[in-house]
C-alpha cells in the first residue's frame, strides 16, 4: 500500500535568497490516523531506497560528477588542533558584514520516502519522490545547496563566511563528495570559510544529559581531524538552540564565542533590540554575540548580516510563497539566477566599505579595538525562531500545522525512547570501558550504539513540522538501539538484574539475580518501591480531551512522594476523533515568583532568578528540563517543593508564565489509540537532595538490564 502526504514548507531568510514567511502544509490525499504505529517497526537503513530512482537528470549528473576522484589535499601539520586566525587586525574597521549559513544534513531525516512496519510505503508530495531515500536526498543537499554557496565564495577571496554543519555532514562530504571536499579544504585553510560544528548530528541536545553532548562533540573533532579540516571556536548550532548551558559547555570543550539569535534573545528579554545590542557580551567567562541583530549605534560598530538562515535555502528555486527547501528537492535544482543576486548583495556591501567578515575575525577586531564587552543579562534555554515555535515546546509536546492536518507527530514517544536508548548506550560504553575481561563489549560496539542515539536525538524527529517518516525514524531507532544493546548483554551473560551508571558497577551486587523487595522498575529504570497510595501533597490538574487521565499518588517517604498519571486511549474512533483528543496537559502549582530550574546540560546545577528578570515577549517561556528538574517553590522550615519529570516515562517541556500560577506541561502529539503513563517525583528538600535526586532519576540512573 502507498501514501502520500502533499507538502510545502519554507523558511525565512535575512538575505535575497529568501523573502517569504514561513507557511506550512496544506492537503493530503490519506492521513495518518489509521496508519500511524505507536511502537516502532523494523530498524531504519541509510540504503538507498529499493524503488527505481526517479532524480532528475541534471541533479543526478552533478551528483555523478562529483563523485569521481579529485586530487588529493595536502593536508597541513597540526589539522586536528583548534582553528588558528590568519587575518590581519585593523582597528580602524567599524564596518563589519557577516554571513552564517546553517546546513543540516539530515533535514529530512529518513529521506522522502520510506516504509513502516505494517510494509506500507510512503511518499512526500506523491510519486515525485521515488527513490529519494535518506541517502539521495543527503546527496541532493551537499551537491545542490552547498556546493554552489562554496564555488561562489571561491571567487571572491576577500569574502569571510561561516558555515555551520554537523559531523555527519563532513563524513558524507568526505565518503561521497570528494571534489567538495577539495573546494571546502581550499577555502579553509585559506581562512576565509569558518566551518562552526558542535555536534555529530543535529541532535535536540538541550533535552538530553551533558554527556550525550560531549560525546558527540569528541566525535565531531575526530571527523574534523580526519577529514584535514580546520574547526572554529564560534558555536551556532541546530534549530539556534542555546542558553547558559550551551556557552558554558562550549567553553568546557574549547571553543570560544558562542553566537546567540536574536529571536530567543528578544523572547526573554522583548525590549532588549530598542536600543541594538551591544556588538559583545560576556556569558559564563567567554565571548557572546547576537545574531543577526541591529547593534546599538552608541558601540561606534556598524553590523550587516547578509545571510542567517537555513543554508539549504540559498541556491535553490522559488515558489510564490518563498524559497524551496530540501523536502522539494526532485523539483528544487540549484537556480545560477538566485546565487548570482546574492552574489551581487555581498558586492553591494563590499562597495559600501563592509569587511566581509568571518564571526571570529569580527570579535577579533571589537576586542582588539578596545570594545568592552557587557554581561549578558539571564538567558533562558530556547530556539532560534522562539515566538513561532513557543522555543522548544515544539520539539517537546508542541504541535505544528501537519500534525494538525495528519496526526503524524508523536514527540513524547520519540524523546522518552531517546532517553531509554542514551541510558543503555551508556550501560554499554562503560561496560566496554570497565576492564571486565569476560564481559565482550567493545568500544567499537559502544560507538555504535551512540552513533545511533545521536541520530534518533536529531531535532526533526519532533519537530519543528516533521513528516511521517521523520518521526517514524526517531521510533525505530530507539527501538534498534534498545534491541542492539540488549543483544550485547545477553551475549556477555550479564545476569545480574540491573546496572548503576553512577558507580559503574553492577547493582545491587555483581552476585545478585534479583532486585531488591524495596526496588520497582519504571520506564526501565530501577527506582525505590512506593509505600502505598497517600492523599496529595498539593493539588495538581491533570485533563485530557476525550480520553480518560487520573493523577494518583504514592509515598516514598516522608519528604518524596510519586505522582502518576494515566492516560488512556481516546474515547473516539475514526472522524470523530479531532486533533483535540491528542493534547493532555498536566498543571502543578508555582509557589513563588523565583525560577529555579537546571538549565539544558547543566546537569548538577539549579539556577534562581526572580521572574521580574524577564520581560517575556508572548508573556511565557517553554524549558527543556534535561534532567527533569523544576524547583516549585517554599515548602517551609529552609527547605523547597521540587518537582522531578521522569524523562523517560514523559518528556516534555515545561510552560512558565508571571500570569499564571501553576507550571504547565503539555502534550498535544499524543497518538489516538496510545495509552501513556507519566511519572513525576515530588521532593521536600535542599537543592542538594533534589539536584542528586534528579541525577540518579534521570542522568545516571540504576538500568534495569532485563526490563521487558
């Protein structure tokens, strides 16, 4: 059986390459209610797809061309070192123009076709996308998006330009692409292309532990190192998602100047762009700037940017509601016409005595002319087009304009999956690393695993507007990283019950076969047993539209307590099932006018700021929550309320408004015929219990190995 979901997707650009709003879908000839699993089917594959090739004839030349070999580069000593400036400074510039294309290889993740495990077939936009799998569709991006962008610049010596990418590009770039691989080297090494890359995929990393992210920026550098190109110190990064956390990991890890967007900025803060901003702020003892935003004309710096958007976008075709996007691509062709205009732009800017700066060359300079920077006011976890998207929500709960037409999110589904999966690739790598002689797991059997939840972690899975098969790659993927790793245990006979990733042992014991009495197990971790069912602590609010949801609580102790809820199907079927019946919201009470949460990555940290610190542009922010921890308010005698999401039994994003009383969590993806159940752990406490609370509920938690 065949579907196919008609789509047209685009994006805003600060550039002439792109002039239109985003829109979003329209019709379809099928939706997804019927077809749509709530378990994931068979393992994905990035083989091309079995279906004839239908890529028209002078995409698919390029393509050919390119693959042939290309002289070899001659890699200069020292690649794998930190990227090294070779522009001269000269104080006098006050005239800066900068360029910032962000490309994604995996925008359409899983491609433009693919099949369930029902062995129904789908198609994007109809039969057009015949054989356009993850690979092609990979192929079309780096030939006919990127490539073109770099022969330009090729031209124009004088040009700085930063290009933001993941590792995994680099690999395609570098497996399939060789003579792109000799262009992207030259202009590299030249200094004038700043490659920017901060991940291996373009993984939602604000939603997952620190480690996750670490581990993907190691294998980022290795790729860098192998592929004998130069990796900058600025970090821009997938959907703009930054915060505090971010620029402080990315000082962690050597890089240098985080570039925060301006959207997120204006969010928190709505009258921060009045004056301008500032041309550099400090954050967290390193280099911030924000982009692309008008600069404050009191610096005596003068700022164009001529290009901050989706790179993908840029050498491509239009249609009368703006520029095509990758989910066009049989029909969307490199177009010389739009190039050469963008081309001629940056000679506009050149004329008028821009420096066509690269972002480093550009903060260079301001410190080198004696600019002082300002500190950053507080910065809340967000995205790049934060009032469109409610930040993050999005990608953790929120539903975009195709959901709304076929049903085909499922955000909570994929991100608790993603935390189950990130917990047994972390079981594996340590065992790998633990010297245990008899235990056969290799660090190469480790990798792969990883590899693969970086992969399922990628933003598109939930959002912002994924398709079908986007979010059908985040399900099976969880589910063959769950399956892989299990495999590799019971290979290594691990018999005892469940694994402590905090201690790196066996738990209970190397001996045991058996958990404890006073032990359970929820979404495959291992937790301490409730007491019994108490009365609530607090009153929270748990509704569902034509489905059934129950809160109910349990006793841990005298200061921990569990809350549960339960969600049941719908109480619908077929056309009366509206979109409605897919959203069930959870309020728990705000106890004060203070915010203090963990921000995304900092995993062992709570910050506190008075919610007068904010001026929120919508009147509320959207939060991540990695390790699941929102501090709720006084609960008496020095101690506070913390409220603990169990990230993988519900992982969503958390609302927080000054109008508004209570904290809200809410999903509105959930499947018609799925059941869910959320856990939630109350603490009254220190911020130290609650912090280690969190860390060992949902950062390094006790794996339970043999969990159904």
């Amino acid at each position: 059986m065949v579907k196919v979901i008609v789509l047209f997707g685009l994006a805003l650009a600060v550039s002439a390459c792109s002039t239109a709003a985003p829109t979003a879908a329209t019709a379809a000839h099928d939706t997804l209610a019927d077809a749509a699993p709530d378990t994931a089917g068979d393992a994905p594959s990035d083989a091309p797809s079995d279906a004839p090739s239908d890529i028209p004839s002078d995409i698919a030349s390029d393509i050919a061309s390119d693959a042939t070999a290309s002289v070899p580069f001659a890699c200069p000593a020292g690649a794998a070192q930190p990227w090294v400036e070779t522009q001269a400074i000269d104080v006098k510039r006050k005239k800066f123009a900068m360029s910032l294309f962000h490309f994604n290889i995996e925008y359409v993740i899983n491609g433009l076709e693919c099949s369930d495990a029902q062995g129904q077939h789908w198609f994007m936009d109809g039969a057009i996308n015949k054989g356009w799998g993850d690979t092609q569709v990979e192929d079309y991006i780096v030939d006919q998006t990127f490539r073109p962008m770099l022969e330009m610049y090729d031209k124009h010596p004088s040009w700085g330009v930063n290009f933001e990418l993941q590792g995994r590009m680099i690999e395609v770039i570098a497996q399939r692409h060789p003579k792109v691989l000799a262009l992207l080297q030259k202009l590299a090494w030249r200094g004038q292309v700043e490659l920017v890359s901060f991940h291996a995929n373009d993984q939602l990393f604000l939603a997952f532990p620190r480690e996750d992210l670490h581990r993907s920026i190691a294998r980022t550098k290795a790729i860098f190192a192998e592929a004998c190109l130069p990796l900058s110190g600025v970090v821009f990064d997938q959907e703009g998602q930054a915060g505090e956390g971010r620029q402080k990991v990315l000082l962690q890890e050597g890089y240098t100047i985080g570039v925060f967007p301006k959207n997120l900025f204006k969010y928190v803060h709505k009258d921060a762009e009045n004056t301008g901003f500032w041309p550099l702020y400090s954050s967290e003892g390193g280099d911030l700037i924000v982009g692309p935003g008008g600069i404050d004309p009191a610096s005596g710096v003068e700022v164009a940017w001529n290009f901050f958007d989706d790179g993908e976008l840029c050498a491509v075709g239009e249609t009368d509601m703006g520029p095509k996007n990758p989910y066009f691509a049989p029909s969307a062709p490199t177009d010389p016409a739009r190039v050469a205009a963008f081309e001629a732009e940056l000679a506009a800017s050149e004329a008028q005595g821009f420096y066509m700066a690269r972002i480093s060359d550009y903060v260079r300079h301001l410190k080198s002319s004696g600019l002082q920077p300002k500190p950053a006011p507080p910065l809340l976890d967000g995205t790049w087009q934060a009032p469109s998207t409610k930040s993050i929500h999005r990608w953790l709960g929120g539903s975009g304009v195709l959901d709304a037409l076929y049903r085909s999110e499922n955000d909570d589904g994929v991100r608790t999956g993603n935390v189950q999966a990130r917990h047994f690739a972390l079981v594996i790598s340590q065992l790998a690393s633990a010297g245990l002689g008899k235990i056969p797991v290799t660090a190469a059997q480790a990798n792969a695993l990883w590899s693969n939840v970086w992969r399922a972690q990628v933003s598109d899975c939930s959002g912002v507007n994924p398709w079908y098969c986007e979010t059908l790659f985040g399900l099976q993927t969880d589910a063959l990283v769950l399956s892989d790793a299990k495999s590799l245990l019971a290979a290594a006979n691990m018999s005892a019950p469940a694994w402590d990733t905090a201690t790196q042992k066996p738990w209970p014991s190397a001996e045991a076969t058996q958990l404890p009495i006073d032990a359970t197990i929820l979404g495959g971790i291992v937790v301490p047993k409730a007491l019994g069912e108490v009365n609530a602590p607090f009153d929270v609010t748990a509704t569902g539209l034509q489905r059934p949801v129950q809160a109910r609580w349990e006793a841990i102790s005298q200061q921990r307590y569990r809350l549960h809820i339960d969600i049941g199907a719908a109480e619908c079927g077929g056309s009366k099932c509206l979109g409605e019946t897919r959203m069930v919201a959870l309020q728990v009470p705000r106890l004060s006018d203070t915010l203090e949460y963990s921000p995304g990555l900092l995993d062992g940290e709570l910050r506190s700021y008075p919610l007068s610190a904010f001026q929120f542009a919508l009147g509320e922010a959207w939060l991540p929550l990695g390790n699941g921890l929102l501090g709720l308010g006084p609960a008496g005698a020095g101690v506070n309320w913390y409220l603990i999401k169990h990230t993988a039994t519900s992982h969503l994003s958390v609302r927080v408004a000054p109008a508004s009383q209570s904290y809200t969590f809410q999903d509105e993806t959930v499947p018609e015929s799925a059941q869910r159940h959320w856990v939630f752990e109350l603490i009254r406490g220190t911020p130290t219990e609650a912090l280690a609370a969190a860390q060992t509920l949902c950062v390094t938690p006790v794996v339970a190995l043999h969990s159904p």
